[in-house]
C-alpha cells in the first residue's frame, strides 16, 4: 500500500495566498471555465483530500487549474505525479488568466483575483463589491476609487507587473454591471471616468512592464472613456502617460506635442503636480531632441509650480510627483544632453527627496544613478548605487528598470574591476534566484 504523504507545498502556497480549501477550490473551478470554457467541479473536500495526501493523482483538469491559479508548472504544486499525469501535463502551460471567485450568498458582488508579485509570494486583491442587479449609485462609484487607488499602492510598492491583468479584468466587471443594472446620467458619466482611469492605469502598468502594444490600446480606450465622461483632467493623465512613452520610444517630437497637448486642454483647471509632471515631459522631449534652453526652462517651469502644490494630491494617482519626480525627470533629460555629471547631481538630490513607500520609483532612481555615474567615469560610486538597486530587486516587479539594471551588468562585465566582477557574480545569483 502506498505510502500517505500530506502535500506540504500546496499547503504552503495556500497560506501564502490566505485561501481556504473553500477559496481554492472556486478559484479552480474558475481557471478551468477560463480554459477550457467549462466550469469545474472542485470542491473544498478534494481539495483537502489532496491537502492529506489521501489524492496524491488530481485529474488533469484540475492539476491545470491549480498551475494557472499559482501560475506553477504542475511537478512544483507537491504532488508526486505519475509519468502520464506529467505528459499529460506537457500540453499545458500556466496562464496568466485572472480569476474571478464564484459569488456566494453571503456576499454575492466580492471578487477576488490572485497575482504572482515580485517576490514569488501570492498577493490577493479584492475588487469593490460591484451590483448584481437594480441600481447602480454614486456610493459604488466611491468603492470602485478606492480600488483604483489600493492598485496604485501595489505599483508603488511592487511595481505594475502583472497589474494591468488586474486592471483590465476589473474594467470587464464594471462593463458587465452597467449591462444589468440601471443608473442615472451623472452615474454613468462617473463610471466612464472609472473606466477611463482603469483603463490609464492598465496602460501605464503594461508600458512599465515594456508591453508597448498593450500600453497603447489601454491609452486609446482610455481616452475614449475620458470623453465620454468629459473629463479633461483625466484625457490630461492619458496624454502625460502616453508622452512618457513617446520618449521612451525615441519620439521626441511626439512627447512634446502631446505634452503641450495636455497643458492647453486643461489650462484652467489643471492641478498643480500635473503642470510639474507636465512640463518634466516637456524637458524630456526637448533634452531628446537636443534643445538645452528649452529643457532648462521646462524644468524651471515644473519646479516652480511645486511650490503652489498643497501637502495632499487632489487625484491620487499623481500621489508621486513632487519634487524627487521632476529632479528625476531632469536627471533623464540631462543624460540625453550628455551631460551625466549634472544627471547625477540631480539624481542624488532626488533620492534625497523621494518620500517613503514608494520603493518602485526608489529603484529605478538608483538604477538610473548608477547609470549616471558609470557614464560620468565615476565607476567606484556607479557599483555600489547598483548594489543598492540590486538589494531592492527582488521586492520590485518593475521589468523596465529591471532591463537597465541588467544594462548596468553587462557593462561592469567588461571593466577589469574586482569590485565589478563581485557586482556582476552577485547580480547573476540574485537574478537567478
């Protein structure tokens, strides 16, 4: 008789995510309707059956659902699977499908999706309770805000890998209840501009994961959804986002157009961090196309407007900008002007200046800093800001940073530096963990 073993690595991950056999099984059931578009038929007891060891051989169906739900291959869930069920298995690869959990009577209008973050570590993350039928009102307007707001939080945090997922899945729900239920004109104009919002954090999310294509096609309906709300201050967001993106693609012309764009639709109604962040697009373009008196006096203009800006952010998606923001952006035009000496004054004044919680932008400052460094020939201080980069690394999903981290690597490759080749040997480890 074979031996009963309790499956300590699924348990493991169960934990990790704070879900009951209840939960996993609903979140199953879910990625096998997603997949295979036919819902399964797990249930809380299997899944503890599995949990004791007492089913060592799930059905294939439902292995598949597990490695979607922890986005794991199906030999790293804990079972000791058979030859078959393994080849069986070869078909499969884990989705990056978000999961939607089955309402319930308790609480029919809670939705909860998993996300693999940085870390390697589950987070789960809460949807507003969204109608199921009748109206839909101002006050569920409110919670779907403070979900936008909790996802601008794990960016700033974890970086936005994988959170455009999120974003996207929850633009789908929020379409899907204006289809049932009835609401009222302000109402509707409040749900595009939720909409719109998710659909520009999506963008921005997907750009800072470097999926181009996909950044753009959030930034188009998001755009579309600004106006039908008639909202310019959020039509403003999606150009300051989409000129940042310009210059990251080598438009430089582009950037300044769309960031001028962006300062003459909201003229009399703009906040004062978006007339900073602004203008820091404004520098970027000019720097890029190198016009040096235009990004002086760009800068200038965003550190000007800073003093007007009060202690709270009127939109909190803007939360970031203040005064490490538009150093930082001088930083990046400096290096564009090859001046890496003033580039790395102002990102050292930047880092001094960048308030806490907000480790993602923390990183990309130090791997930009190192950059600087390297290129004004100050290598010693260049390995040891990447150092501090690399120590942030494995908290923060930030892909594009990551890949100027990486930059950073391969350039102290070649440098016949002890100090470089510990840098270089640390950063493969760590990497590769």
């Amino acid at each position: 008789m074979a031996e009963v073993r309790p499956n300590d690595v699924l348990r493991g991950l169960m934990d990790s995510a704070d879900l009951s056999a209840e939960d996993l099984a609903k979140a199953i059931n879910a990625a096998e309707e997603t997949r295979f578009e036919k819902p399964g038929n797990a249930t809380g007891r299997q899944v503890r059956r599995w949990l004791s060891g007492e089913t060592a051989q799930p059905h294939v169906q439902s292995l598949v659902g597990l490695m979607d739900v922890f986005q794991l291959s199906g030999d790293a869930l804990g079972f000791t699977l058979s030859g078959k069920r393994l080849r069986d298995l070869a078909a499969f690869e884990p989705t990056s499908t978000l999961l939607v959990e089955t309402p319930d009577q308790e609480d029919h209008v809670r939705r909860r999706s998993f996300m693999l973050a940085a870390t390697g570590n589950l987070i789960s993350f809460a949807f507003a309770p969204l109608p199921s039928g009748g109206r839909i009102g101002a006050s569920d307007v409110e919670r779907i805000r403070e979900s936008i707001t909790k996802l601008h939080a794990v960016d700033d945090l974890y970086g936005g890998d994988q959170l455009a997922d999120i974003a996207e899945e929850f633009v789908r729900q929020i379409e899907g209840a204006m289809a049932r239920c009835l609401y009222g004109p302000n109402v509707e104009k409040a749900l595009y501009r939720v909409i719109g919002e998710l659909h520009a954090s999506a963008g921005w999310f997907a750009f800072d994961s470097g999926d181009q294509e996909r950044a753009s096609r959030n930034f188009d309906s998001g755009l579309r959804a600004g106006l039908l709300s008639g909202d310019k201050q959020l039509q403003a967001r999606i150009w300051a986002y989409m000129s940042r993106q310009s210059w990251a693609l080598g438009r430089a012309t582009e950037t300044i157009t769309i960031a001028r764009l962006a300062l003459d639709a909201t003229r009399n109604s703009r906040d004062h961090r978006l007339t900073a962040l602004l203008h820091g697009r404004l520098a970027l373009g000019y720097a890029a196309s190198g016009q040096k008196a235009q990004t002086g006096n760009a800068l200038a203009k965003a550190e000007a407007v800073l003093d007007r800006v009060g202690p709270d952010p009127v939109h909190p998606w803007l939360a970031f900008v203040g005064p490490g923001e538009v150093l930082s952006a001088g930083a990046l035009a400096y290096m564009d002007l090859r001046q890496p000496d003033k580039a790395a004054r102002q990102e050292e004044q930047a880092m001094a200046l960048r308030p806490p919680g907000f480790r993602r932008n923390q990183f990309a400052t130090s791997v930009h800093l190192a950059q600087c460094y390297l290129a004004d020939g100050q290598v010693e201080r260049g390995i040891s800001m990447a150092g501090e980069a690399l120590d942030l690394s494995p908290t923060v999903n930030c892909p594009r940073w990551a890949v100027r981290l990486g930059e950073v690597r391969d350039k102290l490759t070649g440098l016949d530096l002890p100090e470089g080749a510990a840098f270089v040997e640390r950063y493969d480890t760590v990497t590769a963990a």
